[in-house]
C-alpha cells in the first residue's frame, strides 16, 4: 500500500497535466478562430481592391506618319458589351481575334499632324487614354505632267463606285498573316510621295500606294485573300483609276489594283493571296505601264510596306 508521501506526490502531476492539456486545446481554438478572421479579412480586401477589366496593347509602340496603329483590348469575359476605340473624334469598329481579344485598325496618313496622338478605351464601365507619339515623316516630291486622256477627269460614276468601295466595313476576315507582292515589278514610286500636277501643287494630295514598274501585261496578283468588291473599266467611265480591281480583305481592309491592262476575275468572286487578277497596263491617268497597289484601313489609305513586312493579327 502506498504511502502518504506517494500519493500528495502524484497528485499535483496529475493536475499539471490537466492543465497542459486544456492549454494546447485552448491555443487550438485561437488559431482556429485567428485563420477565420484573416480569411475574411483576406476576402474584404480582395473585394475592396478594383479588378483590372480591361487591358490594351498597341502596335506599333513608336509610329510614323502612314503607318496603321493596332489596337488590342482583352477584357474581363463577363463584359458582354464590345469594347469602343476611338482616335481623335472618330469611333472605330473592333473585331474579335482568334485569341478572344478584341482588335481595331487605326489608319494615319501624311496629312495628320505628327505629335502626341490620344487614343480612348472604353471597355465596360473602364475607360483607359493612350498617349501614342506619332512620328514625322520626309516625304519626296514628284513633278508630274498629264495630258490627252491621262490628263481627263474622273467621272461622277467612277468617283461614287470607288468611294463605296474604299468605306466597306466587312465584318468577316479574309485575310491571314503578312500581304504578298501584287508585281515582280521594281517600285517606281513609293507610298506618300507628294506632287506638282502640271506646275500645281496638289495640296491635300499624297501618293495613296505604291507603283510597280512591272511590264506590260506582266501578271497581277491578290496581295492577300479577300472578295473582289469593285471591277472597273475604262468602258465603263473609269477615267483616272483605268481598268480596276477592287479587293474586299475584310473589316475595313481593302485593296485596289488601277491602270489594268486586262482583268481577270468578277466582282463577288473569292481569291487567294498570290492569284492571279489581272495584268500590268497603262490604262486611266498613267503616263506608261504600271501597277498601283493602294491599300486602304477605313477608307484611309496607308503604307502597304508594314502590311507586307509583318502583318496584321
């Protein structure tokens, strides 16, 4: 039988475990409670700080005077609105890309003004203002001298066709990736260029494409895949363009071929970038055989070269 001493001993241990025991269990439901109150602390400030609906990209980052601006907006999925861009006092369509972002196509040509340029997002109840820098630009002078037929008028007709043509707003996409050569030809005159028409300056006047010195009768090709929207002939009242072919790329993208020899291909008619449409002529206000490439982003003509260089998403 134990004796007292044991017994006032093992006591005091029994109750110095007891009282650990309910310690650890107590801690157990602070920490319980601490990681309650921080995951709904956690919670209050992710609502409190604003999600970032929208985000834009542009491309390029440090444009020149003709070159076309590309404007990506991704927003949140649960925008239903399509985001708005606008550029000056001008709204621009935008389109969905393959990558579920949103794109617009800005045109700028040699009669804006270089300098800070402010570009405006709207993207549900987000709005976001870009300060692009648009570069200067030399641009060489021509003199050209045009008489007999070169020198004739464009027609009411030949002016309406065109202008409907250059301001079409397609919404489906033809084209994919860089554009191609229309002419194996040299280019005799490049995108911009500003002239004297028989001793006048034309002053609201720029070279609105590019020229190939391709031979007569040489081939003429689609620079990209699109649906031909615009075939005109001298027949017909085409005065300045001559024979033409106009190239519906999609979404405000167009193309038009002038001064055709011979063409070949209908209005409405599907073709691929590399076929063949027509062939190098001297026909409407030309001075000898050429082809004139100008390509237009909502009716704003801009340069070809970067279309051909890198592309357009």
């Amino acid at each position: 039988m134990p004796s007292k001493t044991t017994l006032s001993q093992s006591r005091p241990r029994r109750n110095w475990l007891a009282v650990a025991v309910l310690w650890v269990q107590r801690q157990r439901a602070n920490w319980v409670r601490i990681s309650l109150a921080l995951g709904i602390v956690a919670a209050l400030v992710t609502l409190a700080v604003p999600v970032r609906a929208v985000q834009v990209r542009l491309s390029p980052s440090n444009p020149q005077l003709g070159d076309t601006l590309s404007v990506i907006v991704q927003q949140d999925p649960t925008l239903s609105r399509t985001p708005t861009v606008k550029m000056g006092q001008k709204t621009y369509p935008t389109f969905v890309t393959s990558s579920g972002a949103f794109r617009a196509l800005l045109p700028t040509s040699p009669l804006d003004q270089p300098g800070t340029v402010q570009i405006q997002v709207q993207g549900g109840s987000e709005s976001k203002t870009l300060s692009v820098p648009l570069r200067s630009r030399s641009f060489p002078t021509q003199r050209i001298r045009l008489s007999g037929a070169a020198g004739a008028k464009a027609t009411q007709h030949e002016l309406d066709r065109v202008a409907a043509f250059k301001n079409l707003e397609t919404p489906e996409k033809y084209w994919n990736g860089p554009f191609v050569k229309p002419n194996s030809g040299r280019i005799s005159a490049g995108y911009g260029i500003r002239r004297y028409y028989n001793g006048v300056f034309a002053k609201d006047y720029y070279h609105r494409g590019v020229d190939y010195a391709g031979g007569m009768g040489s081939p003429v090709v689609a620079p990209a895949a699109g649906r031909v929207a615009l075939v005109g002939r001298v027949s017909e009242g085409f005065r300045v363009h001559g024979n033409v072919v106009g190239i519906d790329h999609g979404q405000g993208v167009t193309s038009i071929m002038m001064h055709l020899s011979r063409i070949d291909v209908r209005e409405g008619q599907l073709v691929k970038p590399g076929q063949r449409i027509g062939a190098v002529g001297s026909t409407g206000a030309s001075t000898g055989p050429h082809l004139h490439w100008g390509l237009y982003v909502h009716g704003i003509s801009v340069d070809p070269v970067p279309w051909r260089e890198r592309g357009f998403e």
